[in-house]
C-alpha cells in the first residue's frame, strides 16, 4: 500500500504528463497556425518556444522528483535556454 507522500508524488507526476501533452498540443496547433501564413504570424514564434520551454521545465521537474536528478538538472538548464531564445526572438 501506497504512503501518502508516494501517492502525492505519483498525482504530481501524472498531473506533470497531462500538462506536457496539453503544451505538447498546443505547441503543435500554433506552428501549424504559424507556418500557414508565416509574414503574419511570425508574432507567434516566441510563444512556440514559451511552450517548449515549459515543456522542458515540466519534464524537468518530474525528472527532479525521481532518481535521475541529472537529467532534471539539464532539462531545466535547457528549459532558461529556449526561454532567453524566446525572449531574443520576439
């Protein structure tokens, strides 16, 4: 039987894939709307690599939760990286 710090840790991480596959949908819905008209839409950009950042912060942080903590650490690192691109591009 589960103790109740495990059974928080395992709704953390099952609500963490929900997100990523929501931000994983939307990611794809805007560069879809984005390459479809790109001169009007290139606003959108930054927003696509939002996501991905967050994305890579959400996987992060679920990664942060296990035993592989290293792995966590790069995809956080990663995570301020794609954001910085963001705020660069936009």
């Amino acid at each position: 039987m589960f103790s109740s710090g495990k059974k928080v840790s395992r709704v953390i991480r099952i609500i963490i894939d929900i997100l990523n596959v929501l931000l994983g949908i939307a990611a794809v819905v805007f560069a879809v709307l984005t390459f479809m008209n790109t001169q009007d839409n290139a606003w959108m950009f930054p927003i696509i690599f939002i996501i991905g950042g967050a994305m890579n912060f959400c996987t992060g942080i679920k990664h942060l939760m296990s035993d592989r903590k290293v792995n966590g650490i790069i995809l956080e690192v990663a995570a301020v990286v794609v954001w910085i691109i963001a705020y660069l591009s936009y």
